[in-house]
C-alpha cells in the first residue's frame, strides 16, 4: 500500500495498521531514512512525525496532534499508548521501552536549549531520554532529559527532572518520590496467580479457547508450533502468528488487562 502522507526512504508498515490521512511522517529535511511502524497500530489525525529514524511497536497507538521529532533516532517499543496532544522530543535521541503511557499533553524532552551561549548562557543539553518498560506518566506532565527506570511512574502534572527508580512513584513540580506514603505502581504476583487470572481473561474472551494456550514455561516444540498461539506468563511473551484469534484476543487484553510482547 502506498501512503501519499509518508516519505521514508525504508518504509516498513505492520498488518492492520492504520495512519490517519491527515498524519504526516518523514524526516527532518524531508525524506526520512527509516520509518518502521509495527501491527496493529494506529495514528491519529494530525499526527507529526518529524525524524530520520523512527520505530513504533505492534498494538501501539499514537492519538491526534501529537507531535515526534528530532534529529536522532525515536524508538518506542510495543504495547505503547501517547495521548493527544503530547509532544516526544529527540533531539537527544529517545528510546521508550515495551508497555509504556504517555497521557495526554505530556512533554517528553531529550534537549534543554535556546539561550545564546556565546553571551554566557550556562544551559546547553542534549542527552538521550531512556524510558524503560511498563513506564507511565499519567498525564500533563513535563519530562527532562532523564533515565526513568522500568515501571516508573509520574503522576498528573507532574514535572520531572531528575531519574526515576524502579517501580517509584512521583508527582509535584519538581516531582519527587512519593512511594513512601502511596507505595508503588507494581505489586508482586506470583506465576500462579498470573496463569490463573490470564486461564480466566481467556475464558471472558472466548469459551472455545481458539487457538490460545496459556502457559507458565515454553519448549523449543512451542515455540515452533504455528497452530497455537503461547502466551508465557512468567516472561510475558508471546509466540507471535498474526491468526485472528491472537490479534482478537490481544485487543481483548489491552491495554490494562495484560501486556505481551513477541518472542
């Protein structure tokens, strides 16, 4: 399919993708050289994408006028949902890990400058903004350049500007940790309680169990079995076949029932 919206000198386009037409992707002065976008995807109306080098997950979603650009390559893993409205900056270069939320009219920020540093200006930054997995920030809130460590999490209108720690929870402006008094994004489950939750989200799904198989471990024979579709709950993963029922059952999942990404 050609997309009169996109220039890309590689232009990789998943299955059951839709880009809005009023969307526009390339790169900064013109044709970008790599746009990758997974399955299941969606962009909304008015979505800019300004980079050389851009890559977005399977079941990822991008709503309305948000806008991603910079010099260096964005890459945002699966599973991910960037509100309206929202701004990804990387300049600095910019990775976001699998299962990550951007809420609406979040700013996230791989660069601080505009002061003329020749007259004295002290700040001057560019640095990559590394967001890890299962990260969020709720929504309204500003980002720095900063590492946020995997299951992180900022809370509305929060204003970040220095790392975030495993599974933490922040808010405020500047935001600092509130885990102490609120506890933490994650709580620990164990396998057991993960395989029967998901033998019971696939049940609500589908009576007749089509083609999906729940498990706590999987072989070389699974992972080579394309008649089935495996979902591991102790990694998370899933053996990806694109049959009808695993994208079904995967929109039935998502996004806060249960997140997988492929082997």
């Amino acid at each position: 399919m050609k997309y009169k919206n996109i220039d890309a000198e590689e232009l990789l386009i998943g299955k059951n993708t839709f880009i809005e037409p009023s969307a526009q992707i390339r790169g900064i002065n013109g044709r970008a050289k790599k746009i990758s976008i997974g399955d299941n995807c969606y962009i909304g109306e008015n979505v800019q994408i300004i980079c050389d080098d851009f890559s977005l997950g399977d079941y990822s979603k991008i709503q309305h006028h948000t806008n991603v650009h910079g010099y260096l390559p964005c890459h945002i893993g699966h599973n991910a949902w960037i509100g309206q409205y929202s701004i990804i900056d990387s300049i600095g270069g910019t990775t976001i890990g699998n299962n990550c939320g951007i809420g609406a009219h979040s700013q996230i920020w791989s660069h601080v400058k505009y002061g003329d540093t020749l007259e004295g200006c002290r700040f001057f930054l560019e640095k990559e903004m590394i967001i890890g997995n299962d990260v969020w920030f709720v929504g309204h809130c500003i980002v720095s350049p900063i590492t946020a460590k995997d299951k992180s999490m900022a809370l509305v209108g929060s204003v970040v500007t220095k790392d975030m720690n495993f599974n933490e929870i922040y808010a405020g402006s500047p935001a600092k940790s509130i885990s102490d008094k609120v506890g933490f994004q994650f709580t620990e489950v164990s396998i057991e309680e993960k395989f029967l939750k998901m033998k019971n989200y696939l049940e609500q799904w589908n009576s007749n169990f089509s083609r999906i198989k729940i498990v706590k471990s999987i072989s070389d024979e699974d992972l080579k079995n394309t008649d089935f579709t495996f979902f591991n709950v102790t990694d998370r993963m899933y053996t990806k076949r694109g049959t009808d029922a695993e994208v079904s059952f995967m929109k039935f999942l998502l996004p806060e029932k249960a997140k997988f990404v492929p082997y």
